[in-house]
C-alpha cells in the first residue's frame, strides 16, 4: 500500500480527536502515518491526548498497548528536526505525531501545516484531511481510496460516502462550484429557510445522485478528503486568507484550474458528526462570522461575479444578519445567536474590502 499521511486538526475537541483516532487504528493499510495538528487549544487538549497515548484516559490505545508521542513545537518544523528511526521502528498504530501551533490558525492554514510535515519530512505519497469529528467505519477506506484515486492520472482528490450518526447521508459531502443563484438560494436564509428544498439547492448538493456509482464532482467536503502530494503542491496547498470555512470551494476551484478531477467514491464511507466543536462551544455566530468573511474573499477572488451581483449577495447576507441579531433583542440569553459576532458581521458586510481578515483569530477565540 501507498503510504498516506493523515491530517487531523485539533482545537478544544479532544473526547473528539481521541475517538478519531481510535477508530482510525482499525485500518488494514500498515502503511499510514497519523500528523495531529493542535491549534493552541485552551481545554487541555494536550494534556488529554498525552494521557490517551500513555493508556490513562477513557478512551486507550488498542490491545491495551502504549502510543509513543512524537511532540514537535510549530517553530522547529522548519529545522526537520525528526527522530525518523525511532520512529520508523514502530507500528502505525503505535505512533502518533503532534504537531503545538503558536496560535489557532484556523482551517486552512492548520492543515497546511501539517500538510508541509507530511510532504517535506514523511516524503507522503498522499495526504488524508479529515476532521477530528468523523469515525472511520470502514477497515478498507485507505486502500479503496488510493485505488480510487490511481484509476485516473488526473483524478487529483477522492472522497467517500459521509453519513451522519443516524446514518443519512450528508449530501453535502458533494457539491458543485457555486453560481450566482447558489449564493442566494443555497447560502442564506432564503434557501434554508424560506424555499427548503429548492431546486437550486437540489442541484447544487446533486441531489439527482443516488451514491451508488463513483462520480466526478466541483466540489469534494473537505470532512474526509484524500489528496495525491502531486495535487497539493500543484495548486499551492489550502488558501490561508479564510480562517473556517469555504476552504473546498477553493481548493476545487484551484485544481479545476490546474485540470484536476474531484472524484466521490461510494465504496467506503465514514461518519461524521459535523461541527461538533462548534455547537458543543455554542459557537455559532462565531462560525457565521468566519464564514461570512471567507464567503466574501471567495467572492472577490475566484467567483466571476460582476459588482451587481456581488451587491446583491452582500445585501441577502445584510438582511439575514439583521434578522438573527432581532433574534437576539427578542430572546436575550435565550437567543442561539451571539449579538456582539452579529454586529461585527454586519461591519464585515459594510466594509469596502474582505480580501484579508484583519483580525487576528487568536484574539476571538481566546
């Protein structure tokens, strides 16, 4: 088998990440190497794994056995200062590398620090993004995936199947790069809440699928993704100017250029929670605050888009952040809305520019 590294972005979801990993060592593929990228968590996250690692937790290694840590500081990554041997020596099961961020980096650029281990010090032949919130179920993913992904040349990336704890499918797993029409129908209240199940939705989630045979798509859910090394440093890895959120449509944009092909294969799947972390935190106008900010930036920067329908999207997002911050007049506490994020979404939606986010992460989420 390949060898494939596994990227899994931690912040403050450790009971998460320990189960992630745990179900991760069910694989048959001897041949993978586990990168976990914690983004300067404030719940003990470190402390929590350590204990996983030693056989102290709820949750142990399996067959009881110890995981030997392989902590490296963010600002040594640079100097590869890495005991391959000892590490080399022991079974993919029994090794775990950790990766101590400055800083909570966000999506894009967490990742793409683990992402630049893996290249540079493992030498991966392919790279596995997947969030600390998803199970692996199947035993075989590794192998169908790579299988999948070599079936092609130019299949740059494959995904599998994402079903949700009760077992429905997350069709949001697939998708295609977003018109003018998406933005409306697809992204805002208008489509979630007003026209459920609208038949621009239904498109653009290719709800015309029946996730029986392997299909080409735009977009791939960047949940559980597996990339060829050759892809990533193709395109330039992720786009670090979004923090959370439309890291995807981005990066399939990207290989779209670069002609790549985005593949769903329905011979394996995983589950995935989605978004434990922020609604376990009650982080939700927190996340709409980023997405807000990333949605803009992809509009400015890879949605061909002329300014009236960039006026227009920007107003329908006005709108429904007016609505969510009445929620929070009409409510108060009750309210699921944050008043001080829905006021700083509508200073974002004002502003002339969202081309770079101007304030550091590190300071809201502290």
């Amino acid at each position: 088998m390949p060898r494939v590294a596994i990227i899994i972005l931690n912040w403050n979801g450790w009971a998460d990440t320990i189960e992630c990993i745990d179900s991760i060592h069910q694989f048959s593929n001897s041949d993978y190497d586990i990168i976990l990228v914690d983004n300067h968590s404030s719940d003990g996250s470190i402390e929590n794994i350590r204990r996983y690692c030693e056989g102290a937790g709820e949750i142990g290694p399996p067959d009881n056995s110890s995981i030997h840590l392989f902590e490296v500081p963010e600002d040594e990554i640079e100097r590869h200062a890495f005991d391959h041997a000892s590490y080399e020596r022991l079974e993919p099961c029994c090794r775990l590398i950790l990766i101590k961020n400055n800083e909570n980096y966000g999506y894009a650029r967490g990742n793409n620090i683990g992402i630049k281990f893996a290249l540079y010090v493992l030498k991966s032949e392919y790279i596995l993004i997947l969030n600390n919130d998803v199970i692996i179920t199947d035993k075989e993913m590794l192998g169908k995936l790579t299988e999948a992904v070599n079936r092609n040349a130019r299949i740059g990336a494959v995904s599998p199947v994402l079903r949700s704890t009760t077992g429905e499918i997350q069709r949001t797993c697939t998708g295609n790069i977003p018109g003018f029409l998406d933005f409306i129908f697809v992204y805002t209240f208008i489509g979630q809440r007003l026209f459920r199940e609208n038949r621009i939705l239904k498109r653009h989630f290719n709800y015309d699928y029946s996730f029986e045979q392997p299909k080409e798509f735009g977009v791939l859910g960047g949940s559980c993704i597996l990339f060829r090394s050759q892809t990533l440093t193709d395109v330039g890895l992720f786009d670090e100017n979004t923090f959370l959120y439309w890291e995807e449509y981005i990066i399939g944009r990207k290989l779209a250029e670069r002609g790549w092909k985005l593949l769903l294969n329905p011979e394996t799947g995983a589950v995935h929670k989605g978004e434990s972390c922020i609604k376990n935190l009650n982080l939700k106008s927190w996340a709409r605050y980023w997405s807000t900010k990333s949605e803009l930036y992809y509009i400015e920067n890879y949605a061909a888009l002329n300014p009236v329908k960039r006026s227009i999207i920007r107003f329908a997002l006005l709108l429904e952040t007016t609505l969510a911050l009445c929620d929070t007049v009409l409510k108060g506490n009750e309210s699921k809305f944050d008043r001080v994020y829905e006021l700083k979404i509508i200073s974002v939606l004002l502003g002339s520019s969202a081309k770079d986010p101007s304030e550091s992460p590190g300071e809201l989420v502290g």
